[in-house]
C-alpha cells in the first residue's frame, strides 16, 4: 500500500472517529448546573473541550486504522467472505 493512500484512509478514519467521540464527555449547563445565559440554547455544551475531541479521535483512529491495516496485511475479511448473496 502507498503512502498517499495509508495517508488518505487514516484521514478518513481520523474524521469518522472525530464525529464519533464528539458527544462523549458533554454536559448542557442544565446538566452541568451553571446559569444560562438568557438567549442561549438549551443543549449548547458548558464544558466543550477541543484538544479532548482531538485526542480521543487520534487514539481511536489509530486503533481503527490499526485493524483495517491488520486486515488488509492478513486477509482476515475479503470481499468474497462477505458475499452473502453466493452470485
């Protein structure tokens, strides 16, 4: 495997773990007991923590990633396994 594409499919690890882990680890301010300020959204996070999200994506996607490579190195799962329809 390329460099270029290690590159372009750890990235997309990278950003699908980012969404995945954004929403661990928020509270609103009703949750977090601190006031709102009148105008303000409910659900808006009183405790957003960027370099939180930012490690938690980077961790997990070098776990993900990891696995994919593992795969792609070994074999383990192949097209042909999950041909379910036998066509």
């Amino acid at each position: 495997m390329r460099w270029t594409s290690v590159l372009a499919i750890f990235t997309l690890f990278w950003v699908m773990s980012a969404f995945l882990a954004l929403p661990f680890g928020i509270k609103s301010d009703l949750e977090a007991g601190s006031v709102r300020i009148p105008g303000q959204e409910r659900g808006a996070p009183a405790n957003f923590s960027p370099k939180k999200v930012l490690f938690r994506a980077t961790i997990l996607a070098i776990i993900l990633f990891g696995l994919f490579y593992l795969n792609y190195v070994n074999g383990w799962i192949t097209s042909k396994s999950l041909d379910f329809l036998m066509a």
